[in-house]
C-alpha cells in the first residue's frame, strides 16, 4: 500500500467514524461539482450523450482510474455496465471500522455520483448492484444507464387520463430504477374517499411493495405536476433520487386549480436529503391536463 493511498483510507476512517454519512455525501457532491465546473467542461445539449461519455468523466477525467480498473462487460447506446476492480479507499475503510459497504455506498456516493453525472445529462442515470459488491464479491458491478423522460412522462400522462375517466382529478406519476418501472398510478382520493391518494403516494407506494424496500435511493418520481408538499415530503422519506415533474404548481394555480403554494424545490431544501428537482418536461401536454 503506497504512503498516498494510505493517507486516503486513514482520511475516509476518520471522516466515517464521526458517522454523519450525509454531510460526507453533500460534501462529495459539491466537491464533485465543482470540479465540473472549474474544468469548464462544454456540453453540446443537441447531441444525444451516451453513457460511455458519463462512465470517462466519472472514472478517467475526475477519478484518473483506467479501463484495466473498470472493465466493461456490456455496453449499447443505452446502457454501459462494468465491475469495479480499482484499489478504493472506502471498501478499505469500512473493512478496518467493520461497516457494511452496501450501506455506506449507499448512503454516501450514490446519490453523490449521480450529482456528477446530472451536470453532463440528467437523463443518465448511475446505478450500483448491491449483490455484487465487494468484500461480499470480487468486484462491484455498477453501470450508467439512459433513461428518456419523455417516454416515462408520457407513461405518467396516460395515468393522468385514466385518473379522470374514473371521476379523479387527473395527475398521473411513475417510479423508475433505471428503465424499469416500479410503480404506476394516478390519483384516487376521490373514488376511494380518502384525500391522501395522490398519484405520486400510490407510485411511491406500489415501487416499495415492487422492490421490497422503503428506501428508493436511485429510483426517479416522474409526476404530471408538480407534487404538493405532501408529496415531496414524502419523496424525501422514501430517499428518491430525483423528481421530474411536467408543469409547475404556480401554473396549474393559473389554471384555476388548488393547490399549496409550496414548490417541490422549496421542501427539499428543508429536507435533510439531497434530491434533483427537473421541471418542464412534456409541459405543454401535462399542461393541457389542467386547462
């Protein structure tokens, strides 16, 4: 073990026995981002970026790693896959303080590698296979998969129809973990006379039951609109990695409806979690929901 790496496993000692594993992930997303934009990276938004891009960011220009380090055992215009062989501080750290690295990976550098990730295309999404993870394998097998808002948006819309033909208020919603969906609904507080089942609990709700999981970490609410406070509240205590939503609250307000003047950005940064905000997508079409 060279002095310099030494030094990096005995810093992430110190820094996880203080135990305050969402500092250390703000702080790793900040740093991250950072990094991003000191280095002034230009990134053309009309070219399509595929995963690779966000896979050589990560692993060659932030962490200087190699491909020997992470090779890649699939990879499409959608998704790219590799296992994880480089020498890493935190696995090294967690053996000498005996914590379990799928919560610490968890807890700390999902989220704040997807912070990194957001800042090339929010629509590439990283995710880590907490069955394959080392000490429990040889290697960690993660990936950086391509999820398209607009196709789950549009899932999320024909929810929303669906929710007003049955005599609801028209809000639809989707939970992804990549491109799979874990849950799909629309609301049903009025057919089922109880003012809590917005489209986004009964997502929420079905994506727990589909993954056997309260934490969603890594998981994606796509929402019709903008979710109420409730919802965002309750987006934070599942430990969703992102909302997107198609058209604001402030407009739907516009549009005659009522709603609480509270944004969704507004409640997570009360949160103590860190969760994307993206508004805007098909907004004209989520939009002409509520005209």
């Amino acid at each position: 073990m060279s002095n310099s790496y030494e030094k990096k496993v005995n810093e992430q000692i110190e820094r996880l026995k203080a135990g305050d594993y969402r500092t250390i992930e703000h702080q790793v997303a900040q740093k991250r981002i950072a990094w991003f934009k000191q280095n002034d990276l230009k990134i053309d938004t009309r070219q399509k970026l595929l995963p690779r891009s966000a896979y050589e960011l990560l692993f060659f220009d932030y962490m200087g790693l190699s491909e020997d380090d992470l090779p890649v055992i699939k990879e499409t215009d959608q998704e790219i896959v590799w296992l994880s062989l480089n020498p890493c501080p935190t696995l090294d750290a967690c053996q000498a303080l005996e914590l379990d690295t799928k919560s610490i990976c968890r807890a700390v550098y999902e989220k704040s590698t997807q912070a990194l990730i957001s800042q090339l295309d929010p629509q590439l999404r990283f995710l880590r296979s907490y069955t394959e993870i080392r000490p429990y394998t040889a290697h960690c097998k993660e990936m950086i998969v391509r999820v398209d808002f607009e196709e789950m948006m549009t899932l999320a819309i024909e929810e929303a129809r669906l929710s007003k033909q049955e005599g609801n208020k028209g809000y639809g919603a989707v939970v992804t973990l990549g491109n799979q969906v874990i849950g799909k609904a629309h609301n049903t507080a009025i057919t089922e006379k109880d003012p809590s089942l917005h489209a986004e609990v009964n997502a929420i709700r079905q994506a727990e039951h589909t993954l056997g999981d309260s934490n969603l970490s890594g998981a994606i609410l796509f929402s019709t609109c903008e979710p109420c406070p409730m919802c965002s509240s309750l987006a934070v205590w599942a430990n969703l990695s992102s909302i997107v939503y198609g058209v604001s609250i402030q407009e739907t307000v516009q549009l005659g409806k009522s709603r609480i003047e509270v944004s969704a950005q507004e409640i997570i940064e009360r949160s103590p979690l860190m969760i994307e905000v993206i508004g805007d997508v098909l907004k004209e079409e989520c939009k002409s929901l509520y005209a």
